[in-house]
C-alpha cells in the first residue's frame, strides 16, 4: 500500500465517524422516519420521511423546525431541515451504521469530489452538526468527534488522495 | 422584552414580549386568540396547529422571533376559508367531536391537507393527522369528516 492510500484511508475513517456520529446519521436513515437523540431513537409524534424527504402536508419537518435552532423550546433548525434521500442511507434497516467500505462507495456514487467538498463546507445542515442548539431540558447537543475544520481538512485530504475506500 | 409586529389572519398586530416566547403564548395570552390550544408543549399533540407561512406549524415550539414576516393564520379564520367552512361544515355533519379539545389543531391540519391534496387517500389522512392526537379516540369520525369535505371540494 502507498503511503498517500494509507493518508487517504485514514482521512476517510475521519469522515466516516463523523458520517455515523448522531447529528448526521439520524437524518441518512435507512427507515421512513428520522431519528433523534444520541440513542438515535425514532422522531416522536409520528414524522414520516415523506416523498420528497420533507415529511408530509400537515407533518413537514418545517412544521416544528425552523430556521434555526430554537433553544428556548429545544427544537433544533436550519435552512431547509429535511431527512437526506435513501439512497444517502449510512445505516442499515437494524439501526446499524453501514461499513465504512459501503459509505465510502455511496459518498463516491452519489457526489464527485467538488461537490462534495462543497456539502462539507457550507450545507446548512452540515454545519448544523456543530451548531446543534439546545436539548429541551436545556442541555447542550453533543457534537461530531472532530471540529468542522478538521473535517473540511479530511475530506480535502481524501480527495487529494484520491478518494480511496477500505 | 422586545416589540413584535405580526399579521394573524390578515390583521396587524403588535406584541411586546419576550423574544423566546412561544407563537401559541402571544395568541393565547397577549392577544387572547384562544381557539388555539395548549396541548402538550412538546409538539407532540398538534392541538396548538396553525398557518404559519401556509405552511401546518406547532405554535408551542416557535419562538415568536423566528416568525419574520411569515402569516398566521389560526382557527379563528377558518370560518372565512372556503376549505375551512367546508371542513368545519363536515365535522359539524359528522359530529365529529367529543370533548372538541384537540379539535382546533385537527382541523388546522386538515385544511393544510386538503389545500394540497384534493382527494387524499386513507394513508394520506393517517401520515397527515399522524400528529395529530386526540384522546377521545374519534379519528374514525375524523378520516370520515375529511373524506366528505373532499368530496365537496373535488
């Protein structure tokens, strides 16, 4: 193995925690619903994905989210809140996180190497991630297992690399 | 404290209040709407359900300074909407009601519904009211209801 594959895996299982971390995996479900929590319990009352991944008329996601966070009620929001398309699933229909080897395939289908450098850096609900707000009983969401930056810097890393997958 | 200026139901109104304050609290306390109802606070009922930019919206989870310029539209309106009369008709038809608590959020979500969805099916009224609960348990009159306002509407 090349040293610059071995840099490049490693920069990939950066992203791939952050991927499966709470804040991004709950919204790339496998399931009809979203998620929530670090437990990643499912979305009370009843949300559903909806056929443009928005919820449904009468029970979209902008019907609590708005935004931005709302700390004073707990309901978090950002521009645009949506669940990601299933075909941007990174778990399986047990709730499990899928392989590292099979979202490093899907993140390579679905965007090339500027969009998805695009994604990390600036979407809305990307950034979200590491400014999740307040939990209803006025806790601090917890954050991805790395800095917004540091995450910008692997996927910059894997793409100079090539975008190897394990 | 800070100054609001809202339009509810196509009227301007202006409220003073704490900007976290909850949309269901400046209806209901500051400006004494209270067809709209305190559920559960959670989001979890949709008995606070209101227009807020069109759009079905829990009042107990907005703060009133993320509202913008966005309507609102309440209960109180429906009365003055041609799918809201209809619907309100139908649930006098089908005497829908128990208690009536929920009522005002059920039917807030209907008419979202209905203005989108002209023929809903029975999956669309269980995904769409999905949120909507009621403790009297009348959603079989509820899907009935809406079934016969489509009907008028189509």
């Amino acid at each position: 193995m090349f040293l610059a594959d071995a840099d490049g895996l490693a920069a990939w299982q950066k992203i791939y925690s952050v991927l499966t971390s709470p804040r991004c995996i709950n919204c790339h479900t496998a399931t009809n619903y979203p998620q929530q929590g670090d437990d990643r319990h499912r979305h009370f009352a009843n949300v559903i994905r909806g056929p443009q991944d928005k919820g449904v008329v009468a029970l979209n996601c902008a019907t609590c989210h708005q935004s931005t966070n709302a700390d004073s009620t707990g309901v978090p929001g950002a521009h645009g809140w949506h669940l990601a398309p299933l075909s941007m699933k990174w778990q399986d229909l047990n709730d499990r996180p899928l392989p590292s080897s099979e979202v490093c395939r899907s993140v390579k289908s679905q965007l090339d190497g500027p969009h998805l450098l695009k994604h990390h850096e600036g979407e809305a609900l990307v950034l979200w991630s590491w400014s999740p707000g307040r939990r209803p009983d006025g806790t601090m969401r917890t954050l991805p297992p790395m800095t917004h930056p540091e995450f910008v810097e692997a996927t910059r890393q894997w793409l100079k690399a090539g975008r190897p997958c394990p | 404290m800070k100054a609001f200026h809202l339009r509810v139901n196509g009227e301007r109104k202006s409220v003073t209040v704490d900007p976290s304050t909850p949309l269901l609290w400046v209806l209901r306390e500051e400006l004494h709407m209270t067809g709209t109802k305190y559920g559960c606070g959670i989001g979890a009922c949709g008995a606070c359900a209101v227009h807020l930019g069109g759009l079905a919206t829990r009042s107990c989870l907005v703060p009133v300074s993320l509202i913008g310029d966005r309507d609102v539209v309440t209960i109180e309106a429906m009365s003055h909407d041609a799918v809201g009369r209809i619907v309100q008709n139908a649930w006098v038809d089908k005497d829908v009601v128990q208690c009536g608590y929920c009522q005002s959020g059920q039917i807030m979500s209907v008419v979202a519904l209905l203005k989108s969805n002209r023929a809903p099916s029975d999956t669309n009224i269980e995904e769409s009211l999905g949120g909507n609960l009621c403790r009297c348990g009348t959603y079989v009159r509820i899907r009935e209801a809406v079934k016969s306002a489509a009907t008028k509407l189509a």
